[in-house]
C-alpha cells in the first residue's frame, strides 16, 4: 500500500501493484498445518514489531544511561560524527547514530540485536534520514532485516508537501 496523510490528517491508503492473491487453506491434516503455520509468522511478527519499538524512536533516558555507564563511543571525524552504544536494550545488542556535523542533522542509525539468541535470531534496522527544503529532518527510509525468517520489510517516505498554508502564516501575509 501506497499511504498518505490527506488534508485531515488521517492516513489514506493506495493499493501498489496487484493485489495478493489469496489462496483457500486446505482442508485436513494440511490445512491445519498451515493454520499452524500462518499463526506461527503471525506470532513471529508481532514479536518482531515489538522488538522493533524499543530502539524507533530512540530513548533518549536510555541513551543517557549508555553514556553513563560507559556503554557509549563517540567517535568524531572531520564531517561527521557517530554514536555507538553497546547493550541499550538487551546485552549484545548495538545502536549506531550518525551525525552530519556541517548540518547538524542525524544522517542514519543502524540498530543490531536479535529477539531470543543472539546467533540465530539475528535482527537489524537501518534508518536512513534527508531533510526537507525547510530543514525538517526526517526518516526517508527503514529497513527491517530478520535473518532466521529471510524477512526485509523496507518503508520509504517521500513525496513531501505542504497540504495547508498555517493560520499564523496567512494572516502575517496579508498585511
């Protein structure tokens, strides 16, 4: 699905594509192994999506408990900077924050962790960010890596533009 925010603000969605073809659950012994199945992924992702919730958006209290427990690197180049923290929120686990130091923006974070073992379950996250002609930062594009269900879910953002003229703005205008 192609969404959008429309003028009041609620999402509108946009099939992409044909649709999915939608096949009958056979019935039986087989039917039931794919019930099994379905609800097994079905599982898995909202597993997947929790996960996920504890490192978009970051913590800002968790990246201040890094810092102080000696779990975060900072390492400054010429033009950029980045953030490394260790164990923000399960031990093993790795967050990475890069910084445009011309522009001050956040450019990408990259998040390493996994839901059960830390070997097989492997998950990764990769936030791109561009910023708008006004300045605005903002995520252009994530990918979701789970390795041990070959899963990439990839959202990308774009086609930014103003739906209405702010009250504020108007109103100076017309003077």
């Amino acid at each position: 699905m192609e969404c959008r925010y429309g003028p009041d603000g609620k999402v509108q969605e946009t099939p992409v594509g044909a649709p999915a073809k939608t096949e009958a659950v056979p019935k039986g012994p087989m039917g039931k192994i794919v019930e099994k199945k379905m609800a097994e992924m079905q599982e898995y992702m909202n597993r997947l999506k929790s996960l996920i919730s504890h490192y978009a958006p970051p913590d800002p209290q968790k990246i201040q408990a890094s810092m102080q427990t000696g779990n975060a690197n900072l390492n400054l180049a010429r033009d950029s900077a980045t953030l490394t923290i260790q164990n923000y929120y399960k031990a093993g686990d790795q967050v990475v924050f890069a910084f445009d130091m011309a522009t001050k923006r956040l450019t990408s974070s990259n998040v390493n962790t996994y839901l059960d073992d830390p070997k097989k379950d492997v998950v990764a996250m990769t936030n791109q960010f561009a910023s708008l002609p006004d300045g605005t930062n903002y995520v252009q594009q994530t990918v979701v890596n789970a390795a041990a269900k070959q899963i990439q879910i990839t959202t990308t953002n774009s086609g930014y533009s103003l739906v209405a003229q702010p009250a504020a703005e108007r109103l100076y205008r017309s003077f």
